[in-house]
C-alpha cells in the first residue's frame, strides 16, 4: 500500500503524541501512582504504535509495543513505577524522536535497533511480574569523550591545491594542519565555527576545510571540524585565536605536510584513518541505574535531531495549523472586501449629483478601512503560533540537566499561550535553550551552598511570556548567586577589554553589558569568574536578527534576569509621522511614551549634553536634526515639540519639528547595497507615493 | 520572417547588447541583462548617514529602491538633474534593485568579442580601472563597458571626493 500521502499526517500526529509522552513521563516521575497518567501514556504509545505499524515502521513499532506492555503490566497494578523505569522510558522516548527526525529527513525511519532500550524496558517488566531475571547492573561505561585525533592528517589534497601550498611554502608561509573539538554542550555549532573561521582570518587563509564549508554551515558535522590553514603567525599564536572562541574544546595544530599524497601512502590512509564521520557511537550500552550514562546514551539521539532539524525537509513542507474559525473570519472579510469594491463601483457608474456622491465615496472608503484593518489584524493572526511549541520541551531538558549536574532544580512556565510570529517562534528556541542552560549551570548554586545561604534546597528557574504593548517580552530567571559585578570588572581588566580607569566609570549595567561582548564570552574565563558569558554573544546576535533586543538584570546572591523583547508583527506597524525641515520621517507607536511641548529656556545642561526635567525625571534630549543631518530650516523657536520615547526603562526626548499624525504604516527594507546607520529601520510609502524613512528609537536612545 | 529570426540569433550569439548612456562627454556601456528598467528622474528621499554617492530612495510602483550616483562614485561633478537624467534600475540578484542616475541615455549597441579591448590606462593607479570590464569600439566612438557589479558592491577606493 502506498502510505506515503500520509506521512504528513503521521508526522504531525506523531509529533503531538511524543510531546504528550514527554509531558506525561515528567507527572510520572513527580506522581508515580497518577492512573490518569499513567492510561495517557499507554493510550499515547498504543496510537504510536497503530500509526507506526501502519506506515511500515516497523523499528518504531517495535519499541512503542513494548512501551506500551510496560504500562499495560503498570495499569494492571502488577508493577509500580520506579526512577529506573522513567529514565528507561525517557530514554525510549528520545529514541523515538530520533526515528521521526530520520523520517522527516529521508521518509525513512533509520536502522537503529535500539535493542538495548527493548531489553532493559522487558527486563523491567519481567522483574517487575514475578519472571526472575536480573537488570543487569554494570559500571557505567567510561563517558562518550570522543579521543583527540590530530584528523586534519587525513585531509585528501588534490593536485591542484598542492600547487598552492607548493607556492605558500615559496612565500615562506607556515601551513598548519588544525583540528577543533567543540564542547558537548555547544548549542549553536555552526555559529561557533563562523567565529573560529572569523578568528583564523584574520591572521592567515584557510584553505581547506573537512566537512566542507557548506555542510557545516548546515551543521552536517559533529562537534570537531579539521582545516588546512596559511598564516606567516606562528603556531601558538593561531591556537590562542581559536582557544579564544566560546565553547571549543580542544584545539590540536601541528605543521601539514602535503607531501603525503603522493604514493601508496595516500591511498591508503584515507582508508585506515578517513574520520570524517565519527564512528557512530555504540548506542547499545549497557543498562545502568546511573542517570549519566542515560545521559550520554541519550545525547547522539538528541544531537542528531538538533542536526536534522538545520537541514532542508525534503519529505515534508512548512506548514502553520490553522484554527478553521480564523480561516472562516478571513473569508468574511474577503467577501465583504468584495462587497466594499462593488460600493466604489456603483458610485462611480451612478448618475446622481455631485454633492451626494462625495458623501457615499466617503462611507465607502470608512467603510474599506475598517475592512483592511481588520482583513490585516486576521491574517496576522493566521500567522501566530502560541510560544508553546518552543517552550514545551524545556521542562524535559531541565530535568535532565538537573540529574546531570547534580543540582535540584525545578522551571516554572507561564504565559505558555502568548503568540509570536511563526518565523520568530522558528528561530527563538535556541537562544532560550541556551539561557536556560546557563541559568541551570551557571547560575543556581549548589543544593548544598543554597541551604548554607538559607535559601531553599530547590533552584528555582523562571520561564516567563507575556505581552507588552507591541512587543512580546520573554523573561529567563534564576533565583541563583547572581552575577558578580566587581569580578567581571576584574576579569575585563586582566583581559585587557577595559582599563581601570575606564571601569571605574562605568554603571553596572554597563559592566553587564560586556557580558554580550564576544570577545568576552570565552567559555573557561568566565565560567570561574561568574559563570556567565558563555555563548551570550551569539544569543544577542539572533535576537538582534529578529529585530528585538536582550538585557540582563542581576542581584548578587539573589538571582539574575535576560530579558527578551520581540517584537509582535514584523510588518505592519502602527507610527507617528513626524516633519523634520523639509523631511518626513516615521517614529513606531510602540516606542512613544508621551508628546511634550518644552520651552527652550527649560532645557538644561548636564555634561554637556542637553537634558529635560519632566515631571522629576530627567530625560536626556535627542535633536534629531543634528544626527540625520538634516538642514536646519526654522527658526530658532521658544517653544519645541519634543516626542518622549523608551527603550526598556531608559527615556529619550526627539526633538521634532511638526508632528503630522498616526498612521498605520508597511516596513519596508531599503536594502543591503546602501549603507544606512541602524538609526533607519526601514522606509515606508505614504499615501501620496512619497518615501518616509522609519527611525529605529533602540538605536537612537 | 525567417531571415529575421535568423538575424536576430546572430545577434546574440555574437555579440553582447550594452545600454550606452553618458556621463559628461564620455560614454559608458551597461550590460543589457542586468537593467530591469529606465525611469525618468524621480524624488528622491535622502537617507541619512549612507555612503556619499548614495542619493537616497526611490519608490517605484511600490518598491523602495536605493539610487546611487555614477558621477559622485566615480569622483565626477555632482549631478545636474536635466530632463535627459534617467535613472537604470538594475537587478543583480532578483530580490533587490538598486539605480544608477546618468545624465543620458543614448542607445542600444551590439558588440561582438573583436570590438571589445580589455581596459587599459595609462595611468595603472586610475581609480576607475577598476569598474570597467574593457572597452568597446562603436562607429569611431571609444564606450567604457561598466563591470556592473564591481559599481555597484565594489568599496571606494581611492576614488572619494
């Protein structure tokens, strides 16, 4: 039967029982008498299990009908869960992930047997019902540390190259051969290795790299990646430039020698030692009580669903679900846009007086406004997807991470239902991942310490979504140590980011601040400062992308917060237009504060900057005419129109010349070739066909 | 019928079909494939803080497409805006537009290979060398055949005013 214009539905339907399974396994383990849970979980994998055989997976099949004996023996009271059993069944779980990311990938579920979970879940079950059988307990194997290799020996050179090497060897230029392990825990790995290509640059030419540029753009590698490298630097120059990248665990360089591919040697050795793919780890491992080791089993599965979900899906499209009641709203208002049209029509072909049809025309246009707005307002809504997708998995991998470190810890979730564009939510999960993982690692201390400091032995995590204004703000909190703002100073002082002058004049936040400096945020340094910065950097960078922005708050002993603020529609906005001499430019609703007419004999001088004293605060002034040098065109006035905009909690005052009105406004992009500062978010066509230029306030303030 | 069909793949597979527009007295030749468009000159709203021989945006039936000057890139005279200035739409990638004001547009020219010379100077230091692809020969007039490209990403070089 050919099953394949189902696989849609299988994957999506398959995608929904896995997260019941994982939502329910995690009650499991906090209530293991929970019966309403513990029939989820069977009725879960017996669906799974119906789907997968259908389809023809049989692999699949296999492990959900053995999950589900396991709690058809539980159901009928003739075994009780125990820790061992979820960790097996978590386990099972992340296998079976790893068979839905095969078939998204190649509509094929793999050849993994995954025997070893199969045994230990029957072995559980046949102990559990009376069949004697031993779990068999072996140490836990040593951890899954891949050995160093010096890969970049292997590289295959063609002919070709060798000429070019033949000439940098002429030019006196070193030719290193240079392999880099990124750390396990590395989550953005081609970002990593842009920043590693970045760093060797700089210093020299990289000539060859395994796997090549695009597969590890693609992430189509595994944590070590091995170049061939020009430089005239000298060899430990070049390994502090790497070692000087977040998240790289190793570093091995040596001189290349090229001469090896001539002869039997080269034949040969790609051959005996051709590592291009690391030799798949050996998943069967034995069944230990030991959560790490469940750790380390489960790691290639999850690691390779991280990879699979980077590459292109050939079996499957983009797609959004949509809720029919949205779609039913959408064609109302097509059908009164229609309606609306006809209006206009029959008014212009209408023989009436001139008087009245100016009037109708009128209604007319009333009347198409409230349509688009409202036709805008539903398709944005199309386009929506609560930020549950993203976050639902999180509770499962603080879980884990809290059995990996050693740490009790609990993440609390709200506003698990707020709704952000689809192309945000696609891209939003990683940065999260990470903050929650550095707030787990780094920022809870450990059970024991928190009872000395008389906080509770539980770490506590915060994950909070809520709406504000415009943006959508997502908070990460810890209630752990907090960041330590003196030794990060400290720290930048030896690193010689800042001088100590320079420090001393510098707020806290400021100092925070350089916590996203990539040049800051080298994993091992800070880790025994603060144990923050690793990998910040490139949380900013992707957040920075969306068109939104990170900020960090922190009480030493209390906790820390990374504020994150998205914002809401990416394309539609509503603005204030704004005259500037001769020229229009449009400020977004969303970042105004208050419109405030201010006497020129009020402004004051701080440090020779203009500020404003409203209402006991005081507001430092922006003319905006001296930074988009504009010509000053008016007269100088007593009177000037300031427009009062916020950025988080910090306050700016444009000064303007006119103010023109709200309008609703389409961002467009004015793009790449011209070189614009961030001060110009994009442009906009007003009514007439002019172009308004859209102020970016973030950059501004 | 026939023999203008013939004639018109001739043209073709000979030669390369260049846009030759003026900038002052020297005439310049801009490969036909990449030009979207010919406009008249429009408003131009300025963008503040961009590179100088960028004038601003266009917006053309809807789209929002950044105008650089040829003279100002090329270290010429600014730009007299007459009724001949047309402003070329090109489009290297599909996606994104940009325009170039010249003073004129003067025709549509066929060169095959034999009349295009590789681009020379005398002077080896001359900064606009690098924007020509070669130089074609047309009814005893000299075109300088813009490597379109180079214009339009190329950096400044020692060619700021």
């Amino acid at each position: 039967m050919d099953v394949s214009q189902y696989l849609e539905i299988f994957i999506d339907e398959t995608k929904e029982h896995l997260q019941t399974l994982s939502d329910q396994l995690m009650i499991l383990e906090q209530e293991p008498e929970n019966m309403d849970t513990i029939n989820e979980i069977f009725r879960a994998a017996h669906s799974l299990k119906g789907m997968a055989g259908t389809m023809g997976y049989k692999r699949m099949q296999r492990l959900t009908h053995d999950m589900e004996n396991v709690f058809q023996e539980i159901r009928s009271g003739n075994m009780t869960v125990k820790p061992e059993l979820v960790d097996v069944l978590f386990r099972g779980l992340d296998a079976l992930e790893a068979y839905l990311a095969n078939i998204l990938e190649s509509s094929d579920e793999g050849t993994e047997d995954n025997e070893e979970i199969i045994n230990t879940l029957n072995g559980i079950a046949d102990a559990a019902t009376g069949k004697v059988k031993e779990e068999p307990v072996k140490p836990a194997a040593g951890t899954a540390k891949q050995s160093s290799v010096a890969k970049y020996d292997s590289i295959q050179v063609s002919d070709y190259e060798k000429n070019t090497f033949e000439k940098a060897k002429a030019q006196n230029e070193n030719i290193f051969g240079i392999t880099v392990y990124l750390q396990e825990t590395c989550i953005l790995k081609a970002a990593r290795v842009f920043l590693v290509f970045k760093a060797l640059e700089e210093l020299g030419e990289v000539i060859k790299s395994v796997p090549d540029i695009q597969d590890i753009e693609d992430e189509k590698f595994d944590l070590d990646f091995s170049l061939v490298y020009f430089t005239k630097e000298t060899m430990e120059k070049v390994k502090a430039a790497i070692e000087n990248v977040s998240e790289v665990h190793e570093v091995i360089i040596g001189p290349f020698s090229f001469d090896d591919t001539s002869g039997p040697k080269a034949d040969a050795e790609p051959k005996a030692s051709m590592p291009k793919e690391p030799e798949p780890k050996p998943a069967a491992k034995p069944a230990t009580a030991k959560p790490a080791a469940a750790q380390a089993a489960t790691k290639p599965a999850a690691a390779k669903q991280a990879n699979s979900k980077k590459q292109a899906k050939p079996a499957v499209g983009r797609t959004v679900r949509v809720d029919i009641e949205k779609l039913d709203v959408l064609m109302n208002l097509v059908s009164e846009l229609i309606i609306a049209k006809n209006g206009l029509v029959s008014i212009n072909s209408a023989e009436s007086d001139v008087k009245n049809d100016a009037a109708a025309f009128n209604e007319q246009i009333e009347y198409l406004e409230s349509v688009t707005t409202n036709l805008h307002e539903s398709v944005m809504k199309v386009r929506m997807v609560p930020i549950e997708s993203v976050v639902s998995r999180f509770p499962r991998m603080i879980r884990d991470l809290s059995k990996k470190l050693g740490k009790k810890m609990e993440l609390h979730m709200t506003g698990e239902e707020t709704e952000l564009d689809r192309t945000v939510i696609d891209e939003i999960g990683d940065p999260l991942q990470h903050l929650l993982r550095n707030s787990a690692d780094h920022g809870l201390e450990a059970n024991d310490e928190r009872i000395a400091l008389g906080k509770e032995e539980v770490g506590n995590i915060y994950l909070d979504a809520y709406q504000d204004g415009n943006n959508v703000n997502i908070e990460v909190r810890d209630d752990g140590a907090g960041i330590n703002i003196e030794k990060v100073k400290n720290k930048a002082i030896e690193k010689g980011t800042l001088t100590a002058e320079q420090a001393d004049h510098m707020t806290d936040k400021e100092i925070i601040d350089l916590l996203f400096r990539p040049s800051f945020s080298t994993a091992e340094q800070v880790t025994d400062v603060s144990g923050r910065g690793v990998g910040l950097d490139v949380v900013k960078t992707k957040i920075e992308g969306l068109g939104g922005n990170i900020e960090c708050k922190t009480v030493l002993g209390e906790g820390s917060s990374f504020i994150i603020r998205l914002p809401l529609t990416l394309a539609i906005i509503q603005a204030l237009m704004v005259e500037l001499g001769p020229e229009k430019y449009a400020i977004p609703l969303g970042s105004i504060e208050t419109i405030e007419d201010v006497m020129v004999t009020d402004i004051k001088s701080v440090q020779t900057k203009e500020v404003i004293n409203l209402r006991g605060t005081v507001i430092p002034l922006i003319r905006l005419d001296q930074i988009l040098d504009i010509e000053a065109g008016g007269e100088d006035v007593d009177i000037l129109t300031v427009v009062i905009v916020k950025k988080g909690d910090r306050l700016a005052g444009l000064v303007v010349d006119n103010l023109i009105g709200q309008q609703e406004i389409v961002i467009k992009s004015i793009g790449s070739y011209i070189n614009c500062s961030k001060m110009i978010g994009g442009a906009t066509i007003l009514g007439d066909g002019e172009i308004a230029l859209i102020l970016e306030v973030n950059a501004l303030v | 019928m026939e023999d203008i069909h013939g004639a018109h793949n001739f043209g073709i597979a000979e030669g390369k079909q260049y846009i030759v527009v003026c900038l002052g007295t020297e005439q310049y030749g801009i490969d036909i494939k990449y030009v979207d468009n010919i406009v008249r000159n429009q408003r131009i709203t300025r963008v503040p803080k961009a590179q100088h021989y960028f004038k601003g945006v266009i917006n053309l039936r809807g789209e929002i497409i950044p105008v650089m000057s040829l003279r100002l890139k090329f270290g010429l005279e600014p730009d007299e805006f007459t009724n001949a200035t047309r402003i070329i739409i090109i489009k290297l990638e599909p996606q994104s537009a940009i325009g170039i004001i010249v003073d004129e547009v003067k025709e549509v020219v066929t060169l095959n290979g034999n009349s295009i010379d590789k681009a020379s100077s005398s002077d080896p230091s001359d900064p606009l060398i690098q924007y020509l692809s070669g130089v074609g020969k047309h009814n005893d007039g000299l075109i300088s055949l813009l490597n379109i490209s180079a214009v339009i990403v190329g950096r400044e070089g020692k060619d700021t005013v």
